[in-house]
C-alpha cells in the first residue's frame, strides 16, 4: 500500500471515531423546542466529548423547522451547527430535535425522510459543484448511519457528514439534506 494511501486511511479512521463521538446521543432535558442553541446538551456532552468541542456548537449557524412524511403531523428541527475544514477535508455537523406523535415511532433521518436516503450533499456556487459524502478505503461513507441514528423524540442528538473541502476561495456554501429545501450560504470555517 502507498505512503498516500495509509495516510488517507489513517485519516479516515481519525474522522470515523471523531464522528462516532459527535453522533452520541445528547439530552436537552426534554425541553421540546429546537429553535434555541444546544446549550443543554453541550452540557450532557461536556463531560464525554470535552470543553473545546462543545463550545464550538453552543450555537446553530443555521435552522429550520421541517414537516416530515414519517407520520401525520410530524416535524423536525434540523440546525447546521457548523461546516469545519481540516485538510482537505469539510465536517458538517448537524443538530436534529424530531417532534414526532406516537409513541411507536422512532425517528431516525432516514425515516424523518420519507424513508429515502439523507443524500446530504454541499454546493459549491462559485465553482459550480457539488461535494457529495466521502467513502473511506473500506468503501464505507464517512458520516453518521443515517438509518441506524437513533433521534429521541423531542431531544437534541448530533450528526457528522464529511466531505471533500471545497476551496479556499470558497467562503460560504449551500447545504442539501434529503427532501427538504437547502440551507444558503452556510459559512465555511477554516
């Protein structure tokens, strides 16, 4: 293997673990609206995670309310707590607060959307692309299990999706998730 090629995989795993982490689930202490910061759960996450992550997300750089296919009446808060670049690599770390009836449901992003794939994706409108999930050598994306991530109704929880980092000329991008209409100009931070 390639001095190259075990660099990208040793970054790779770096940037599984570290999405591991941010995917944990946090608690807000159930206060049901996700129109405020993380402030609760920075707290629950603080002592897992650190100081210096959790002040990072204390609050969204964007957020919307969407409505959800999953069941009647169904919302859920989605928050882009930020878009990091480091490398040559971006992580986009997202904020979900599902508010869903019943208490058979169990929100994940993949059944918040419709059951269709998050597809999350990043355009680029100065250079006209779009940066799509990055895979590592195990062929495996590098982002939060869409499908397994649990979203405890009315809680806060974390994901990560990593993706190619645009350039440095590059000072604000769109997000695309799933069905729902993008995020504009969310901020790049280098």
């Amino acid at each position: 293997m390639r001095l190259s090629h075990r660099l990208a995989a040793t970054a790779a795993a770096a940037l599984l673990l570290a999405g591991a982490m941010a995917g944990c689930s946090t608690s807000d202490g159930g206060s049901g609206g996700g129109s405020g910061g993380s402030g609760g759960s920075g707290r629950a996450a603080q002592g897992s995670l650190g100081k210096a992550f959790v002040d990072r997300f204390d609050k969204p750089v964007a957020k919307a309310t969407f409505d959800s296919p999953m069941a009647p009446g169904a919302k859920v808060d989605i928050a882009v707590m930020g878009l990091r670049v480091k490398g040559r690599l971006a992580t986009l770390t997202l904020q979900w607060t599902p508010h869903v009836t019943g208490s058979s449901n169990n929100p994940t992003p993949y059944r918040l959307n419709g059951e269709h794939g998050l597809d999350a994706s990043l355009i680029d409108s100065v250079n006209l692309k779009r940066y799509v999930v990055v895979s590592d050598s195990g062929y495996r994306n590098l982002e939060s299990d869409v499908v397994l991530t649990n979203l405890p109704n009315d809680q806060a929880t974390l994901t990560t999706h990593t993706f190619a980092a645009p350039p440095a000329n590059v000072k604000s991008i769109d997000v695309q998730l799933g069905s729902w209409p993008a995020f504009r100009d969310v901020p790049v931070e280098r």
